[in-house]
C-alpha cells in the first residue's frame, strides 16, 4: 500500500458539472489551451451569459459558487481565452470593458 497523501483539489461545483462547462472545456482544448478549472470555468459563465460581463461580474458569479480564486488568476485567465479568440472584449458605455 502506499502512504501518498491524495491530491488536494477543488470542490465539485455546479459549475464545473454544467453543460456550459463540458463546451468550455471543448472548445478551450480544441484551442490546445490547458484546460485549467479557472479557465474552464470562466469560459462556462460567459457562455452562459445573457449579456456581456466585467471582471468584477465573474469574480462574483465565482464566489457566489464557492469556487476559490484570485484576481491575477482571473486576469490570466481572461487574458489567455481572449488570446486564443475564445471570447471578445467590448467597451460599453460606461466605459468599462465586458
């Protein structure tokens, strides 16, 4: 037997279980991005949006389903599925970007 302490990993989240998750995760391999459960998880929340979102909005959505993260991951992660033309960046009236 081995005495290997297992993996530490995230909680299963609802989000990481949707549908939206499962065509994140897709189209983020199809793109040969590391399919990270930040990124992943990101891609499902603008995927599933009725609308553009901010940062903000994100960090939000993510905490409001427990699921840990930090704002340079987030950063990251944006900056990563834009380079890769998975998402779009729009300036909207408030002069914010969504």
């Amino acid at each position: 037997m081995s005495d290997a302490k297992p993996k530490a990993s995230l909680p299963a989240t609802p989000l990481l279980s949707s549908p939206c998750a499962h065509s994140a995760a897709s189209r983020i391999g199809e793109r040969r991005l590391r399919k990270t459960k930040i990124r992943v998880a990101v891609l499902a929340i603008l995927l599933d949006a009725k609308a553009p979102l901010t940062h903000a909005d994100v960090e939000q959505i993510l905490i409001e389903h427990q699921f840990p993260v930090d704002r340079v991951s987030l950063y990251r992660s944006f900056s990563a599925l834009f380079d890769a033309q998975l998402v779009l960046r729009v300036l909207a009236h408030d002069g914010c970007w969504r």
